[in-house]
C-alpha cells in the first residue's frame, strides 16, 4: 500500500478520466488539474479499501467511512488527509492525499497535474478538515 503511494509520484496515470457531460465526452479531471480524489480512490480501491473510484472528495470521504475507515486526530503513516476547500477557477474544491510520515503527505498538485510529495498541512496555509485511518493498515 505504501509502496504504491510512494511509487505514484509524477505518475502520469491519474492525469484523465473521460465522461460524457451534457452529451459530450469531456476529460474531467482535466489533465490532472482535479485528480485528488481520483489518485486516492485509485489506490484504496486497489487494495479493498474502498468499494469503487471516484471523481470527488465528497464520494470518496463517503465511501472511505462505508468502507470501515474512522476519524482519527493525528495522521499515522497510510491514513488519509482531507484538506478544506478553496476556490479553483471559480469552482469550491476539498482536497484528498495520504499521509507518508515525517510531516509529509502525497496529493496530487493541480500545478504539476501529478502526484507530489508536499508537508501534511501545506506549511499551515491549508487546513486539515479530516484524517482517516483504517484499522486494517495496523
């Protein structure tokens, strides 16, 4: 599981998922601008943490708690972080990664349009709304 996580920086593969919006295919995860939720469900799904992949962090916050994942107050290496929204393009976004230890986290950066390895908190310019752990990770 974390190897993964590790292994999935400047990975290019979580960059495009394709739907059809009002009749037309349309990237939605545009490039890799919006591929937190996508990147994280990936990866929990891979490993039976969750039931599906998803598009946003609502639908994977959601399926992350169905799926037997818990609150916790400080993030342990493999837990998942979710970060407070902010306005993107004129759209309010939360944001979803895992943390990895030493004060780091992997999210996918909506500059770089890939997995990054940044601090857990942004350097505080960020705020953690809600950390998530799954007993089977212990």
């Amino acid at each position: 599981y974390l190897a993964v996580i590790n292994n999935s920086l400047d990975s290019k593969i979580f960059q495009n998922f394709y739907a059809k919006v009002d009749g037309e295919k349309q990237d939605i995860m545009k490039g890799g601008e919006l591929s937190c939720a996508f990147f994280v469900s990936s990866i929990t799904t891979l490993f039976d943490f969750t039931k599906k992949v998803h598009g946003t962090v609502s639908s994977t916050e959601k399926d992350l708690l169905e799926s037997g994942w818990i609150k916790i107050e400080e993030p342990k290496i493999g837990s998942v972080i979710i970060w407070d929204e902010i306005d993107f393009d004129g759209e309010k976004h939360k944001h979803i990664g895992f943390y990895v230890g030493n004060d780091q986290a992997i999210s996918n950066s909506c500059f770089e349009k890939v997995p990054k390895q940044h601090h857990w908190t942004f350097d505080d310019k960020r705020k953690v709304i809600s950390i998530l752990w799954n007993n089977k990770l212990d």
